[in-house]
C-alpha cells in the first residue's frame, strides 16, 4: 500500500488496478547553465493503452506513493520540507496539498487506510507523526520518554507504541485505538503528556535502546495477537552500536492479556510466518557465531539453526510467502543463500 518511487518503480492501486510510474528526465537550462532534474508522475488505468500526467515532482527527492483510503497520496521532499499531494484516484485532480517544514521517513499506514504513520526525521528524537488522509491533518505521537518507536495492526486501527525513559530505563508499552482516540478529539490525561484512553499502558523495568532500531523493527503477527519490541537489557551503561549477546532480549506483548514475556539473547528486526505460529529472530554465540531463532509464538520456546553464510556483523533473512522456508544471506558480500525448512 505505500511504494518507494525510484526510477522506473511501478506502483498499482489496489482498489481500482491504476499504475503509477515516475519518470525522470535531465534537464539543461541554458540560461543558468545549470541541469535540474525533471520527474513527472504518469498514471495507466486499468484497460488502457496510453499513459496520463498525473504530477510534476521536479525538484524534489524521496518520493512515494500511498494509497490511502481518501486518495493517492503523493509525498517527495525539497529541501527542508516535505509536500504531501491528495489525489483523486480516479480524476486525477489535486484534492489538497500540505507542506511540513521536516523531512518524513518510514511510513506506514493503518488497516482501513486512513491513518499514515511517519518518523520525522528533522527532530533529534525522531518523534513520530500521525497523518490523518482524510484532512492531512498530523499530530506528533506523544509518549512522555525519550525514544518511541511504533507499528499498526495488521486488522484494525489500533497503534501499538514503545516508550523509553533514558532516566529510569523503563519501557512503556502503550496501545491505542485510533478511532476512539479522534472521537474522543485526541484529549490527553490530565497532567499528562499521553493520549487518555489506552487500551494497553503497562511499563517493563530494566530496559535499554537498541541503537540500531528503526521504526519497522516492532512486530505484528499476523493475526494481531502478539508485538514483538526488540530491545537491550540495562546492564548499568549506554552502549552504541554491538554488544555483549545477553544484552539483547525481545518483550513480547499479548495484545489479548496485555501480558508480557521476556525472550533472552534474540534481536531484531523480527518476522512472522504467515500463520502467526513462529516469530523469527537471529542472535550470536560467545564466539560470535550468528544463529537463526524461530521461536514458537505460543510458548516462546526457541530453536536455533546455525547460519553456514560468512557474515560480518548481522544476517538479513526474510520469510517466504508460504511460510514454510526461511531465506538467510550473508551481509559482506558473500552473496550466498542458505534456505531453511
């Protein structure tokens, strides 16, 4: 539902079959002597044999398309500030166009398509933002810590969010519904920086950063059952970039019992077969071998399988659409491929 706009990616409407293709041009102005990249958004529908203009995105660099439940919505940045484009996903015609004064990074959107989620990237604690599709209308996503990191279900529009306190290492673990909260006109707690009505808010003690965390890096399973937050234990000290194996832990949140449970020695990102039963994970020996975990989602029970690719630092993996392989590669240019069953 959201497509990165590189050269000659193709991006196709779900709800009525359009492919939308950015081409870019250089362009010589003989006046300023100087080139400008030309980019024009063209649009295919369904049936047809000859492309349409859509947009003229020159000048601007990270575009990408979403389709939101209220139309395309077309967001590039130029300089400092970032444009968001309503489109109408039939006519073509702009519908509302914002600027931001931030540059907005890994978006996501809610299950019906009307919420996008953003990280901006402008701000040193990279808050994140809440675009509403249908008034692109934002909100900053309050928290009252440090860091935040969140993701949304995968069958509702629920945002699952996770806080850190640098002051007193503590996560919380915060769920909302979105539709409660905008008719609820997004009030806070009294004295509080949180949006009052959580449907989950509990805190875990002894928790630290994963530096190397992105806004992808908290896990849904597929049936909405259980997030998965990759973190580090607090050990006494800050520590950036690798560190001990036991550092690293994944808290496991029941979204069902608002339980949560601690899965030792296991990082992130972490995945999801497609029926929910296995959360996939990698970790290191103490003599820096690098493992594949799957770990059963029902009892958090995990398995580990040596990983024969030389890798240097971290593997990548990603599960198959059928769930039943696991494909792990080498991240040092081996370009080997080791396929699990």
């Amino acid at each position: 539902l959201g497509t990165y706009l590189g050269d000659g990616s193709v991006a196709v409407d779900p709800e009525n079959e359009t492919t939308y293709v950015l081409v870019s041009e250089e362009a010589y102005d003989e006046a300023s002597e100087l080139s400008e990249t030309e980019r024009t958004l063209f649009a295919v529908r369904a049936g047809a044999n000859e492309a349409e203009v859509v947009a003229d995105l020159s000048g601007r660099e990270d575009p990408r398309l979403l389709f939101t439940s209220n139309g395309v919505l077309a967001m590039s940045q130029q300089g400092d500030s970032e444009e968001l484009l309503l489109l109408d996903r039939d006519t073509f015609e702009e519908k509302q166009r914002v600027t931001a004064p931030t540059w907005y990074w890994g978006t996501r959107q809610s299950a019906s398509r009307r919420w996008v989620g953003v990280a901006d990237n402008d701000s040193s604690d990279y808050d994140l933002h809440l675009i509403d599709s249908q008034t692109l209308d934002t909100r900053v996503i309050p928290h009252g810590g440090d860091l935040v990191e969140a993701m949304f279900l995968n069958q509702s529009d629920r945002l699952v969010a996770i806080s850190l306190d640098e002051a007193t290492h503590e996560a919380r673990l915060l769920v909302y519904d979105l539709n409660l909260l905008l008719a609820s006109d997004f009030i806070k707690l009294p004295g509080s920086e949180h949006w009052a009505g959580a449907i989950i808010d509990v805190t875990v003690p002894d928790v630290e950063w994963d530096s190397w965390f992105s806004f992808t890096w908290v896990g849904i399973s597929p049936d909405d059952r259980l997030a998965v937050f990759p973190v580090k234990k607090w050990d006494g000290e800050y520590e950036i970039g690798d560190s001990d194996p036991d550092d690293y832990q994944l808290i496991v949140l029941d979204l069902e019992s608002a339980q949560t449970t601690i899965v030792p020695r296991a990082k992130g990102p972490v995945g999801f077969t497609p029926d929910g039963s296995s959360i996939v994970s990698y970790d290191e020996t103490d003599s820096g071998e690098q493992r594949l975990l799957l770990i059963d989602a029902l009892t958090l029970e995990a398995d580990s399988e040596p990983v024969d690719v030389s890798v240097d630092g971290s593997i990548s993996y990603f599960v198959s659409h059928e769930g039943n392989y696991v494909v792990v590669a080498s991240n040092d240019g081996d370009q080997s491929l080791v396929l699990y069953d």
